[in-house]
C-alpha cells in the first residue's frame, strides 16, 4: 500500500449551507465543489487547505452513515482519507494485514474517485477512507 498524502479531511455537519458560510466566512476558504453522492445518500462540499481537502457531509437521509453518525455523535470529524495508487489493492492489502473493512473492493465516491473504508475498530477508533483516482 502506498499512501501518498492526506486526501481529505471528512466532516459531518447537519446543515451544509450553513456549514459552508462559517468556512467561508470565518475562516476565509472557498468552496469550489458541491455534490451529491446519491447511494451514500449524503451531499458533499469541498474545501482546499495546503494540498489537503475538507469535505463538509450533509445526510440527505436519516438512514445515511452520516444520518446516522449525526445521530450518534453529533457533528464532527467523520473521517480521514488517504491518497492511493489503487483503492481496491490497497483494501486487500490492508486486509491481510489483519484489518478489518467495511469494503471488500472500491466503489464511486465523491469527485469521481475510488474510494473503500477501514473500520474503525481496526484502525485505533477513526474511520479511514482509501482514495484513489478512476483506475
């Protein structure tokens, strides 16, 4: 597996509009993508930071992970994503490594990427996304 970098940063939030102003307007960033990712039932926002990204997460269902989280823990960090050459290999390699996954192989995430997850009773608590471009 070879991580080249933190991809993004993700972040659930209850109300992306919202959310968007106080990146915006407190701290000075600008959104430059906003998207949903209809079968992770959630709506997405992208921020550029250095080289790194932040994703703002709004469910778009209650039922969505991020329905969910919200649910659970409240707004807030949801996750870290590293940058792969190849989503799906590293998933493997990750796997027999003792890890355990929440995805066997990669599937379409937002900004067109691969993407796949780490569960995070494996990996010290944090939920960790593999992310690699279309291969």
């Amino acid at each position: 597996m070879n991580i080249s970098h933190i991809e993004h940063l993700g972040i659930a939030v209850d109300n992306l509009e919202e959310s968007i102003k106080y990146y915006e307007d407190v701290l000075g960033f600008k959104c430059y993508s906003i998207e949903e990712v209809v079968d992770q039932k959630v709506k997405t926002a992208f921020f550029l930071v250095g080289n790194t990204k932040i994703e703002l997460l709004e469910s778009t269902s209650p039922d969505g992970p991020i329905g969910k989280f919200i649910a659970k823990k409240g707004q807030g960090i949801h996750h870290i994503a590293f940058a792969v050459d190849n989503a799906t290999e590293a998933l493997k390699t990750a796997e027999e490594r003792g890890v355990r996954l929440i995805d066997k192989v990669s599937r379409k995430g937002a900004e067109g990427l691969d993407i796949g997850f780490l569960h995070p009773k494996s990996t010290l608590g944090v939920l960790t996304e593999l992310c690699s471009k279309q291969n």
